[in-house]
C-alpha cells in the first residue's frame, strides 16, 4: 500500500490499484495485465514498477480510467478516475477510433465527472482518458 492506494497482486492476472481513502467506497483504479508473478510493486510519479516472475523489472505508466456511462435524458455521463501523484489529464472523443480529438484539458483531480448532450448527428462516439 502506497499513500492511499491498495495493490493487490493476482497470479496470472495481474496488479488491481484501488483508491481506499474512504473504506466505504473503495474503488478500482486501474488494472496491469500479467501473466507473471508479482513479487515487488511500487508506484511513484504516474509510474507503476513491478518486480518479479521472469519477465525482470516491468515500468509501466498509468492511464487514467472512465467510469461507465449512463446515459439519461438526452445526456451521456461517466466519471474519470485518476492516480493522486498523477492527476492531469485530458479527455479525448472520435468517431471512428482513428482520429481524436481533445475536449477537455487540465483535469486536475483525481476523480472528474463528465457529461455532455447526445449528439443526434453522430452514430458512435468514444472516449479516452489521457495522462499528461
């Protein structure tokens, strides 16, 4: 445990993050894939160091998390969730998961909550979350 998140080690899954400041909400951060077994993690900076197994010292960066959407009354709303040592992000839409473009800059804090009209000229639209 690293300041107020948890990592929990899952042989042949990988690491959980979860946020435990509040113990009756904690919630799932992020998750690492892989195979290996953990032995030692430690995460400073954005960044989520993973010893063990064969594959050595993996350093992997982290990438924030959106929610599931619910959509309701003509609004599509999801929440981000962020590291607390790594907390701007930016939010990012496309159409076609090729080109995308930035909607919202300098999310600086760890969770955001998002919403925004449903677009009635748009078939599909994604989004993703971008550590910065």
């Amino acid at each position: 445990m690293a300041d107020s998140l948890a990592y929990v080690s899952a042989p042949g899954r990988g690491v959980f993050v979860y946020d435990v400041r509040n113990p009756a909400g904690i919630q799932q951060v992020a998750f690492y894939s892989s195979p290996e077994y953990l032995g030692r993690i430690q995460a400073t900076n954005g960044l989520i160091y993973l010893a063990g197994g064969n594959a050595g010292l993996n350093i992997l960066k982290y990438s924030p998390i959106i929610g599931r959407p619910i959509i309701m009354d003509g609004m599509v709303n999801f929440s981000i969730n962020g590291l607390p040592d790594q907390t701007v992000m930016e939010l990012e839409s496309s159409t076609n998961l090729v080109e995308w473009s930035t909607i919202l800059t300098n999310i600086s804090t760890v969770h955001y909550e998002f919403a925004t009209p449903i677009e009635s000229n748009v078939l599909m639209r994604y989004y993703r979350a971008v550590a910065k």
